[in-house]
C-alpha cells in the first residue's frame, strides 16, 4: 500500500498572506488526489482534486500542485482568512478503478495570526 | 439533501459491550466507506463497500464487520468494545473513483 504524509504538523501564517501546505506520498501508482479541510468536531470537507494526468488545479482561492517525478502535491491558499483555519489532510487513492479507500496523512494544522 | 448522516453522535461503552454505529447517505452514491480517527492522526480505513451487497477489509478491520443494508445504509457493528476502539469514526460515500463525502463522526469512548 502508499502512504501519505505532510511535512509539518503545524503551519502558522498571517491573515492575508499566502499558505502553502505540502504532502509526499511513496506508491507511484497513486492516480488520484484529494484534500481536505477538517474543522474542529467536524468530518473532514472536500477542497480540491487533482489526477495523476494534471500537474495544477485551480479552485476558488486554493491551487493544487503534483510532481509525480518527486511525488509531491502541495495546497496553496490565497490571502488566508481566519475561516481557513483548520487541520488539512491530503489522500491519495490508488489506480485501478476500484472503490478502494483513499490514504490519509496525518495532517496539518493550519494557524491564522491577525 | 441531507449528504451523510451518522448516528449516534457520541457513545460510551463498557469492555465487552457491543453497539451498532449507523450511515446513511442520500446522494445515491454506490461505494460507502467506514474510516477511524485517532487524535493527531489521519483518518485510517476500516471496511469499505463498492455496491449494494459487497463489502470488503481496509487498513484495520479487526474487532469490527458491516453491514450493507441497501444502497443508503452501512453500518458498522463492534461485538465486544476494548478501549483500543475508543476512536472518532467517519462514515462516507462517494462514486467510484471520485471525492468522498463525509458524515459529522460519532465520538467513541470504550471504558
């Protein structure tokens, strides 16, 4: 199997300045990719994806980049608000086409200072 | 539209005890999933069910099994609780090959 980590546990970062949030992942057959953004009590919620055939995804305020060649997707957050505050998990799902669960790192947590 | 719905929201079992944890979804996904989180974990899998009336092991299922009822429901049954149970578990659902959608956990504590 894969797994997916994050480099850092905690990010602290000033409202309205730029977040960037890195994940590696080990199984060159991962295709697949999601974060997430998980609020205190709350299930995790569905940010961006990305397939193993894209290298950038641009959703609203958040960008998601992949290089397979290093195995490394990061989450950008433009001008960060006090609302993104919040653990970000990334998963990864293996090709295959099955309905197999996704792989999740442990998480970071994203802190906002005024 | 309710997306996933999990109930009960917290529980508290004693060693040996068994309960029953339900998901329901009305998106009218096939796959469902059930996930454990630890604290300063990610989420880890337990069982999962690609279609109505299959089901099958994730990354940790001992101690639990499922059940897919129909297409809404799975549920996720613990026989005899050990506190080695006591978790946040996330149900989700999804079209295959697509984002999953999460339920709001049901908060877990075996004594």
């Amino acid at each position: 199997g894969e797994s997916v980590g994050l480099h850092l546990p905690t990010l602290s970062v000033q409202e309205g300045d730029n977040s960037i949030i890195n994940c590696a992942y080990s199984n060159s057959a991962s295709d697949y990719f999601i974060w997430y953004k998980q609020e205190s009590g709350k299930g995790p919620q569905f940010i961006i994806d990305i397939r193993s055939n894209m290298d950038k995804r641009q959703g609203q305020r958040v960008t998601v980049l992949l290089n397979k060649t290093v195995k490394h997707l990061s989450l950008q957050i433009a001008a960060t608000q006090p609302g993104d505050s919040a653990v970000y998990f990334c998963a990864g799902q293996d090709s295959g086409g099955g309905a197999d669960g996704l792989t999740f790192g442990k998480g970071t947590h994203l802190i906002i200072q005024p | 539209n309710a997306g996933v719905t999990q109930t009960p929201k917290f529980q508290v079992l004693k060693t040996g005890q068994s309960m029953t944890l339900q998901c329901a979804q009305d998106m009218n996904h096939n796959s469902m999933y059930w996930y454990r989180q630890d604290p300063g974990m990610g989420l880890r899998l337990i069982y999962y069910s690609a279609s109505e009336g299959t089901t099958d092991k994730g990354e940790v299922p001992n101690g639990y099994n499922v059940s897919r009822l129909n297409k809404r429901e799975f549920s996720l049954r613990l026989e005899s609780a050990a506190p080695s149970q006591t978790s946040v578990y996330f149900c989700a659902s999804s079209v295959v090959g697509y984002e999953q959608y999460f339920g709001p956990g049901t908060r877990l504590t075996v004594t």
